[in-house]
C-alpha cells in the first residue's frame, strides 16, 4: 500500500458508505433492504475496488447497493 501511495496510486473501497447517483463505481446489483429508512442507499459490497493516479480516475469500480424499499414521499404543491 505505501509502495502504490508513493506513486500516487489510490485503491477505494467505498463498502459501508452512503450512495450517490453521482459517484464513479458502477453499479452492478441493487438489493432491497426493509431495515434502511425510507430514501437510503448505502454501498453493502465492493466487488472491484475504484484505482486512482494522482487524484484521477483510471480503473472505476464495481459495487452492489442496498436501498430502502420505500421512496421518500415528493411534497406537492396545492395551486387554487
């Protein structure tokens, strides 16, 4: 690890943290999850880690996400 750190060189491992639509792994199963509050999504699993040179993506991972089964509910707006 600190020979690959030394050349800038970055291994990730997003197990454990929250999800975002937004983030670089590709994701390759979604599990349902009743425990996790309405609206969540968290990383349950890195199934190929995210490899970065010098802060820059050069290998995206793969992850599986376990959501909440419920969405969060959309407020509306009541127009007179």
């Amino acid at each position: 690890t600190e020979t690959l750190k030394g050349m800038g060189i970055e291994v990730v491992d997003f197990s454990g943290r929250p999800y975002d639509a937004g983030m670089v792994p590709e994701v390759v199963e979604v599990r349902e999850d009743q425990g996790l509050p309405a609206g969540r999504a968290i990383i349950e699993e890195t199934i190929a880690p995210t490899v970065t040179w010098r802060g820059q993506v050069i290998k995206p991972g793969q992850i599986i996400v376990k959501r909440s089964s419920a969405r969060p509910q959309e407020h509306t707006k009541v127009v007179e």
